[in-house]
C-alpha cells in the first residue's frame, strides 16, 4: 500500500520535478519507506512507498516496462498476483522482482487495460503508456483504495489524497455547495464529487482515460455488485459449508506479507471470524482492540466498551492482544488530524478509527479488518424492518430515504445554511440522489419483502460501505499503516451475494407475522437482531458460542454522553465561537439550537454535532489553511 500522484499537461507544458514532488511530500505519511517520480515532458507520475511485498529496491515505484514504454504508480495489493504471473510467464513474460507492481505492468502488455477484470484484491493505480500518449486511472472493484481527480482546462490532475491536488499550483481549496448539502443529508456522498470544488473520486470497478491527442476524459466501468440472482435452489448446509471454505480462503490469501502482520479484534463475530483463520496460520498472531472509558456514559452506551469480548476472544485464540482506551478528553486532541487525513468527510465518530490504527501501526505493518462483513451478510436488521413491507418501488424509497436522512431534514435545510450557501446549492433534491443509487441499477426488483432487503443490502453496500472504507484507508495510512479487507475478496462477494436472503436473517419467517396493523409493529421490528446468520452458523465451530449468541454492536465511541458531559465545553468553545469558520456556511443560531436540545436530552444529535465539529476543522483546516499539527 502506498500514495500515488500526477500530472497530466495536456497542451504539452513541460512538468517541473519539484511540482510532482511537493504532491508527493504531502502525502508522505503513506509511504514512509521511499519516493520515485517520472516525468515525460507534460506527464509525471508519482510514488510514496510502503513496502509490504518484495522490500527490495526491485520493487520501486514507479515502475516501468522493460523497454520504459509503460509505467505505472500503483497503490493496494493484489492478493491472485502470484497465479496471474505463473500464467504470464507462460506467455514468455520476464520478472525481475516478487512484487505484484510488476504484474500489471506485464498483465496490460499481454491484455491491455482490460487485465483490471481479472485482479482479485484493493488497487488504485495510474498507468502511462508513451506508445498511445494515453493516461490510465484505475481503481478496485469495491473502491477500498482511494483515488481522486481533477481536470480543469488542459491540466489533469490525480492523486490517492485530495491534499497532495491541491498542492499543484494550479489548484485551490473552494467549498462544493452541493456536496455540502448532500453531506448534511446523509453523513455521506453518494455522487463521486466532493467538498472540495472540482474535485471527484474516482468510480469503483471503473477506468478513466485520457489521450493527449483526443483531450477527452474516458470512462469505462466493468462490474458491479448483484443481489438479485440468488439461488434458491442452495440449501442452508451449502451456504454454510461454501461460505467457511471462501472466508478460510479469503483470509489465508491475505496473509501474504514480507512484514509483520495483525488484526482488529472487537468482540463482534467478523473480525473474531478473522482471527480464527489467521491464528492456524499465524502463531501469536497480533491483535488489537480500542476500548472506551464508560464510567460516566449513561443507557446503552454504557456497554460500548467491548474490551472484555476481545480479550476473551484474544485469549481463546492465544494472540499477543494490545489494547488502546479512548476516553472524553482524546477527542480535542485527535479531531484536527483526523479531518486533516480523512478531508473528504463521512460518516460518524472516527476518532477511535485513528487511534486504533495508531497503536496497530507500533507493532505491525498490516492489520485485516471486519469491514464488508455487515454488508454481504445483513448485519443491520434493524434497517431492514423500515422497508420490509413496503408496498411499491416508490414506497421503498420514501421509507428508506427518511432513515438515512441521518442529519437534516429536507425542512430544516433552509435554516441550517445561511441564505448566501443555500443560493449557490444547485442539486437541492437530495431524494433523487438517493434513488438513484437504485434506478441507476435495472435489475433490482421490488415484488417481495426478500428483494427489499436484497435492495438495502445493494444500498448500503454502495453507500455506506465504501464511506468506511474511505475512513479505513485514511486514518490507517496516516499512521503508515496497510488495512486490508478479506470480506471483499472476490470470490467470497460473488458466492455471498446468491445466498438467499433466508439465510442471512435467521428470523425472516417471524419478521413476515407481524401484523401491519399492530401499534408497536416498530418495537416488534427492532427486536430482531439476527443478522449474518449463515456466518455466525459457518464459524460455530471456530469462534466460540459466546461471541456467535452475542447482539450486534457496532464500533462507536459515547459520544452522546461525553457531548453533555466532559466535552460539552469543547464543543461549546468551538461551535459557538463567533469567529468560528463554519459562520459563512451555517446558520449559528442552528448550531445553538442543535446543542441546546442535545444537552437538554430532547434529541440525540450527537452525528450531527460530530458533523458541525469536523466542518468546522474542515473549514480552518483547507479554506482558512490552518495546520493541525501545528496547533
């Protein structure tokens, strides 16, 4: 895993080293390990290096073909790369060096750019072919790997961080409005723009081109995800035979590494799946777990501490376990380096995100993680209640979108922002950006309560996942650190994707009794927290019943306490201080508002104040130009 960048000067203007060379400097927490840099006249790419296969200076990006016609800059790891160059080599193709780099150099001469559909692993990477003049950008089926662009008049500019752009002398740090107002929707962009304008991240499963001749931006996509074509015909011991033979294959195939290797270990069943398989493979195998201090956290938060789960789990599976407790007062501290790094912001607290990795990042060099689990498996049932019995595609949309309105709603957007932000918003319909996520596939179907959750396993998966991974990848690599997914491994995603939907959720035929007329059919929905039943069934043997019985609980710090608690004054000093950065885009009385009723225990606001303190670090930090580290 490592940081890529470049440039791409379409009117044929020669490229300074030291431009290429300040994109990569700043993205140099990514690539401790060393730098490259290429320049062909008007194009140059560029290369931080962590070193995880092949530590040799063989292994250097960039890297060129063996007559210098093609280079790439290459981030991620490709877990079939050892049988995809024993079938190279077979074809007469020579390799000086064991990295996977290698591999896509001599896969695009053999295949063209078409080889990306036979990759089974996490890549983002820029391709130069001198021959055709053509650029290549491309990125991983799943979007684990980030990658961003911009082009503006005849400059194209790319990099893994949208920081390393806007050190490009041509670029500026300027607000998207509509990216604002989508943000302040969902916690998340479900579009490819960004915060920053005339930024974009790249499409999962998708390459874009450009040639110096044509001038025109490209674009091809080649797979997406598809949890419609279930098999009906699979009985439940298939599903759960099949799915512990792929997870055991999943996990062993990314294990490779030339450095020391751990995990995340909650005390949930995905990473513990995990641990089970790398612990046969791995003696005293290295594992990691964020806890929280919970004395003064009040209802369910008081149990968000999962430390005794993973260290049961830890001892279990005789791992050399190290833990990290976050407590109220390492918010303050983290919070500007953490919007510094993520920069394209999403989803809820992620604090413990960087400090988790932090502590990972001591004692190896990769760390697997859970993510993905939840989503092939149905690990939020609770979601999937809202939906069930809805009556028609467009009834669907509506219930669903009013769930993941998860900050502001439609009405109270003209009193969130101040009228000059609202003026500039152009894309105000937020519902049509939702349903799109759907309409933009065919093939989904609304008949049955099974093809909603089919639908919302689809949503999520192209929304919510991705925004995790975004988080993953950017607090790990702050601290150097290589996070890898074994759930998205290829084969695993294609196999649990036509598991019947009756398998996934161990209680779907008592979830299809309820009575729609029943007042507290809601409290009847919620109840059900069965998710990932053919996992947990899969993994009884390994994982012990403690942790396969155990309700569901997601990785989330106590935010809702410490808010009226220990960090109330942090967030009063920062929000509602009136040289606050945010002022020129929100409405100050709204955040007033937002605090009172949170303090005084009517709503829970606790995502949206998060959301408010990043913003704010966002706006010091990329429209003000104030440094973190320097404060």
């Amino acid at each position: 895993m490592c940081g890529i960048a470049g440039i791409f000067n379409l009117n044929g203007a020669p490229i300074a080293h030291r431009t290429i060379k300040a994109m990569t400097d700043s993205i140099a927490h990514r690539g401790p390990d060393g730098e490259g840099h290429y320049i062909d006249v008007n194009v140059a790419l560029g290369h931080r290096r962590l070193a995880i296969i092949d530590l040799s200076p063989k292994a250097a990006q960039p890297m060129a073909s063996p007559n210098g016609d093609v280079v790439v800059s290459y981030d991620g790891e490709i877990y079939n790369f050892l049988k995809l160059k024993a079938e190279l080599q077979a074809r007469g193709h020579n390799f000086v060096s064991r990295s996977d780099t290698e591999v896509l150099i001599h896969g695009y001469l053999e295949y063209g750019i078409s080889f990306v559909e036979r990759l089974n692993g996490m890549f983002a990477f820029a391709l130069w072919d001198a021959r055709k003049r053509t650029l290549y950008l491309a990125r991983d089926r799943y979007g684990i790997k980030p990658l961003y662009w911009r082009m503006k008049g005849s400059t194209f500019v790319f990099a893994s961080e949208i920081k390393a752009i806007l050190t490009h002398p041509e670029v500026s740090a300027e607000l998207n409005p509509d990216a604002l107002n989508e943000y302040f929707t969902f916690q998340n962009l479900f579009r490819y723009h960004t915060l920053f304008k005339g930024i974009n991240l790249l499409q999962a499963a998708s390459v874009r081109w450009i040639n110096e001749k044509e001038k025109r931006l490209e674009k091809r996509t080649w797979w997406d995800f598809n949890f419609t074509d279930r098999d009906n015909q699979m009985t439940a011991q298939e599903a759960e035979d099949e799915t512990l033979r792929l997870l055991r294959q999943a996990v062993t195939r990314q294990l490779i590494s030339d450095v020391p290797l751990g995990s995340y270990l909650s005390g949930g069943i995905d990473s513990g799946s995990l641990v089970a398989v790398a612990s046969e493979n791995i003696p005293r195998f290295a594992t990691f777990t964020c806890g929280f201090q919970v004395q003064t956290a009040e209802g369910v938060e008081a149990e968000y501490d999962e430390r005794r789960d993973a260290e049961f789990m830890a001892n279990h599976f005789k791992t050399e376990h190290y833990e990290q407790v976050v407590s109220s007062s390492d918010l303050p501290w983290a919070l500007p380096r953490v919007v510094w790094h993520i920069e394209d912001l999403r989803l809820g607290m992620s604090y413990p995100n960087y400090y988790i990795s932090r502590l990972a990042s001591k004692f190896v060099k990769v760390c697997l993680s859970g993510a993905g689990g939840d989503e092939l498996y149905g690990g939020y049932p609770w979601r999937y209640y809202r939906v069930f019995r809805s009556v028609s595609r467009d009834d669907y949309f509506r219930q669903y979108y009013d769930f993941w309105q998860r900050l502001v709603t439609d009405q109270d957007k003209q009193r969130l922002f101040t009228q000059g932000i609202w003026h500039q918003v152009k894309e105000r319909d937020t519902f049509r950006t939702f349903s799109r996520v759907f309409t933009f596939n065919e093939k989904l179907k609304y008949d049955r309560p099974e093809d909603h959750i089919a639908n919302a396993l689809y949503f999520e998966i192209k929304t919510f996942l991705p925004a995790l991974f975004i988080v993953g990848d950017k607090l790990s690599m702050a601290n150097s650190l290589e996070e890898r997914v074994p759930f998205l491994d290829n084969d695993l995603v294609d196999f649990a994707q036509r598991v019947p939907i009756k398998y996934k959720l161990g209680d779907l035929k008592e979830m299809k009794k309820i009575d729609e007329n029943e007042v507290r059919k809601l409290r009847r929905y919620q109840v059900y927290d069965d998710g990932k039943n053919v996992l947990r069934k899969a993994m009884s043997h390994l994982v012990p019943q403690e942790i396969i019985k155990r309700k569901k609980q997601g990785f989330s710090s106590p935010d809702e306490s410490w808010y009226r608690g220990e960090n109330i004054k942090y967030v009063k000093e920062t929000l509602l201080n009136k040289r606050a950065a945010y002022r020129d885009f929100i409405n100050p009385g709204f955040v007033e508002k937002t605090i009172t009723e949170h303090c005084e225990q009517k709503q829970n606001k606790r995502l949206l104040l998060w959301s408010l303190l990043c913003f704010e670090h966002w706006c010091r930090i990329f429209l003000d130009g104030w440094k973190p580290q320097n404060g």
